[in-house]
C-alpha cells in the first residue's frame, strides 16, 4: 500500500552525554501520584491501583524551547514529573521484574490546559483537551537507569527564580516498578514508551515571559520558556 504523504517522524529524545537518541512511541501518564497534589487539587487518592491518561508522542517538546502560549486556554499550569523510558518489552511482569524493562529517566513537564481540563472533568468528559496538545510533554535529556536511583532524589521547579514545587521522589504514591508492572497488565510496553510519573504540588499557572527551570537530583535539568500566543 502505497502512502498518500510521507508519515511523520518520530519525535527522538537525546540521551544524556552521547550521539544517541530515544525515538519515542507512546507517552503515558500517572495521575494523582502524590497525595498533596491530588490534595491541592481537590481529589481524594485511590490507593488500590494507578490511573493514567495518555499524550501523543507530538506533543514532545525539547528542553529548552521556546513555546508560544497554547491556543485555547486562558489557564496553562506547568507540572513537574519523573519521566520514565521504556527499552524493552513488558507485559504482565511483576514488580521485581518491572525494572528490567526500564531504560532511563528523565526530568520532564507535563504541561496542562487546566481550564479545558476542568471543563471535561465537570462534564464527565475526557482530558484529552486540557493534556494533549502540542509541545504538552516538555523532556531534558535521558539518563541510563544504572546512573540513577530515584531513591530519596529531590524533585524541584522554579518559575523565574521562585520555587513553587518542592518534594522527593520517595513521595510517589506509586513507586517506578509498581507502576510499570501495573500499566503493562493492560498494554504491550515496549521501547519507545514514556512514562510521566506524576507530579507533586504546587502546580501554578504560567504566562507569556515566564522561564521554568525543574530539576531532579543527578538528572539533566529541564527548562521552558513561554512565549505569547499566536
């Protein structure tokens, strides 16, 4: 079967200190991973299982752009996440094997049209247009997991030199393993998935002129700026 155009390429995320690259295939997110977002945000937790939304893989954007401000929205809040890369095949594995499938971590933000985001909750409606968007899935460079332990990391952001978000990674709800053995009971991970982790709170609206600086200890730090709309 022949094309009607040339498909796309695949967004590739650079690995930390190499010529390497990471093509990525789909992106999942972990919602409500730490109790005092879920909190700030006015949610209760659920502590049987996980629960995830999802973003295309367009909607990677490099750190260190320059985005202009979403279309659609009067209310964008940046959210700062753990980022796990996946580069081996995982399904049905249990938590102690669920590592194995781990390739490396990254900083990452999970950038949100809350207004739009609110409006689908207060409907009954999906998120997908309050998180998936273009430039939504903000990734610094990745790190090979035998380079990191996200044991007892901090996790941090600043909007133009002001802290907002501050926490460990120990305050995740749902640890690494658990949650990639968990999401491959019900997909075929495999390499080129992402995983944002969730973020912790302190979540804030951004504006056309803010910079946004995230860091994780011992990974590569992510930035932003926001540009006006157009």
């Amino acid at each position: 079967m022949t094309p009607l155009f040339a498909p796309p390429a695949l967004p590739v995320v650079p690995l930390a200190g190499g010529a390497q690259g990471f093509p990525v295939r789909r992106i999942f997110c972990v919602g409500r991973n730490y109790a005092a977002h879920a909190a700030e945000m006015g949610n209760e937790v659920d502590r049987e299982a996980p629960f995830y939304f999802t973003k295309s893989a367009f909607a990677i954007c490099h750190s260190g752009s320059t985005i202009p401000y979403p279309p659609g929205t009067r209310d964008v809040h940046h959210e700062m996440e753990l980022v796990v890369a996946i580069g081996a095949p995982a399904f049905r594995v249990e938590v102690a094997q669920a590592e194995g499938a781990v390739l490396g971590y990254a900083t990452g933000l999970d950038m949100t049209r809350r207004d739009l985001q609110q409006q689908g909750k207060d409907k009954r409606r999906p998120w997908d247009l309050g998180k998936d968007f273009e430039n939504a899935a903000v990734i610094a460079p990745i790190t090979r997991a035998e380079e990191f332990d996200p044991s007892g990391k901090s996790i941090a952001l600043t909007c133009n030199g002001v802290t907002r978000q501050e926490a460990t990674l120990d305050d995740m709800i749902w640890s690494v393993p658990e949650i990639v053995a968990d999401l491959s009971r019900y997909y075929h991970l495999d390499a080129g998935d992402l995983i944002y982790t969730g973020t912790p709170s302190g979540v804030g609206a951004v504006s056309p002129g803010d910079v946004l600086h995230g860091t994780i200890d011992a990974l590569a730090p992510v930035e932003l700026s926001i540009g006006a709309a157009r």
